[in-house]
C-alpha cells in the first residue's frame, strides 16, 4: 500500500477509537478496554489474514506450559520480519495518529510504539491451547519504558462460538470473569495493562483440526511509569499468572533485568 494510502487510513483508524461509544465500544471497567469491530477497511485485513504464515512455518517460537500458557508466537525482532500484507496494518497500528487516539481516550499521553516486538506480533493458538489468567509484565528490556497498553487484532473469518478462545477480561482481583470477548475477524481490543488489569483465555480452545485462533498483538509504552492506584509491584517484573499464586512461571514476583 501506498504512503498516502496508509496515512488515510491510519487517520480513519484514529477517528474510530476517539469516536468510540461509552459503554458500547469503550469501556472504563473493570478496567479500560475498547471493543471495536470492522476495524480495518476489508482490503488491509483480508491481506493479514492470506498472508498470515503457516502453523508449520519456522517464524513460531512455540510455548508448551501446561495450564499456564500453550500458544505459538512470532519471533520477529523488527517491522522488517512481518510478511508483505501485513507490515501495512502494524504500521497503521503503530503510526503517531493512532498512538495519539489510543493516548487520549485512555488518558495515557506520550504513547510509544515497540520497534523492537519484544513479545508482540503475530500470534496463534490451536485447538488444547491456553492462557492462564495474568497480568503482564510492566517493563520493556530494550528501552526500559513501562508497558502501558495492548491492542489485538482478530484475524478468525471462521470462528464459532464453541470453539472458545474468548478473551476473558476479570475482576480486579483476578477471580471472576466478568466479560468475554469473542476473537471475530477485524475485531480490535485495546486495554489499558496494568496490575489489575486480570485477562487471560484459561479455558483449552475446542478449535477443528486446520483451524486457528490467530491475531496480530502490539505492546505500547511510556517512559513515565503507571499510576501508583495500578501498581502492586514497583520492581520490574514479567506475567504473573493466577495458577502460579501470582508469581511468573520461575515462582517470583520480580525478575531482574540488564
């Protein structure tokens, strides 16, 4: 796609989540999250979703922790890993307009992109896979900015609703599901990451033979950190998931980082 073409569309984009409507698309609790169906223009997600790689492609790294977290994840460490039909939708997702968007309606300024991918990219969970519920870590390894929010894009034409993979948005306490969000294609979820922001799909996928649960994920982030009303942990610290007590999967609450 053309640059002209994509600042277009990057400025619709941003006009979608501003214009975002309370209690329908966005959302304050349990904590601030927006719902926002046919987000991309039919040309731009139909592309991601033909030129998504194969489940047998080398770009996996593939994560096999029973109960905890069983998904296969890209791993790309720049804009220039992504397939050709899908670098446009992560440029648009990480372009200044929709970082502006994203930062005023969740009032978080100065958003920044990851140009790094440190955890974001492609994604994809196949029927036994899981995702304990969690919260994510708070800290990006190569710039030591705080992770501040999450957006998912779907990418599942197919889907029904036995298969499951629902995203699951919990109480503040990580104890009731409160809301689940079904994986439909062109469905954009962006959520503010915090200590209590409890989300995970804990519940093995039900998904046919051939098919998959995939989605595009990106990680933003700021230099100044989170509220102190969103922090449990001032230290650095990776996911901490419910099944492993609130600590990560080596049983800590911190983890050092270089």
């Amino acid at each position: 796609m053309k640059q002209l073409e994509l600042k277009e569309n990057a400025i619709i984009c941003s006009k979608k989540i501003i214009d975002a409507k309370p209690e329908f698309e966005y959302f304050d609790l349990p904590f601030k999250h927006l719902v926002l169906d046919n987000f991309f223009k039919s040309l731009i997600v139909d592309n991601c979703f033909k030129n998504f790689p194969s489940l047998d492609s080398e770009i996996w790294d593939k994560t096999n922790d029973p109960e905890i977290e069983v998904k296969m994840r890209s791993k790309f460490s720049s804009e220039f890993d992504f397939p050709d039909g899908i670098i446009d939708a992560v440029r648009i997702l990480n372009s200044s307009y929709v970082l502006k968007a994203i930062a005023e309606k969740l009032d978080i300024p100065k958003l920044m992109p990851d140009p790094y991918f440190s955890g974001g990219g492609l994604n994809v969970t196949v029927s036994g896979g899981l995702l304990d519920v969690h919260v994510d870590g708070n800290y990006h390894d190569a710039s030591g900015l705080n992770r501040r929010v999450n957006v998912i894009l779907y990418l599942n034409p197919r889907w029904e609703k036995n298969w499951g993979g629902e995203f699951g948005i919990y109480d503040n306490k990580g104890d009731v599901c409160l809301k689940e969000v079904e994986p439909l294609y062109n469905r954009l979820v962006i959520f503010d990451t915090h200590d209590y922001s409890f989300h995970g799909l804990p519940n093995p996928l039900s998904f046919p033979e051939g098919e998959a649960r995939r989605s595009i994920i990106l990680y933003y982030y700021t230099k100044e950190p989170r509220p102190t009303t969103q922090i449990t942990i001032d230290a650095p610290h990776s996911a901490l998931w419910k099944k492993k007590n609130w600590t990560d999967k080596k049983g800590n609450q911190t983890r050092n980082f270089e």
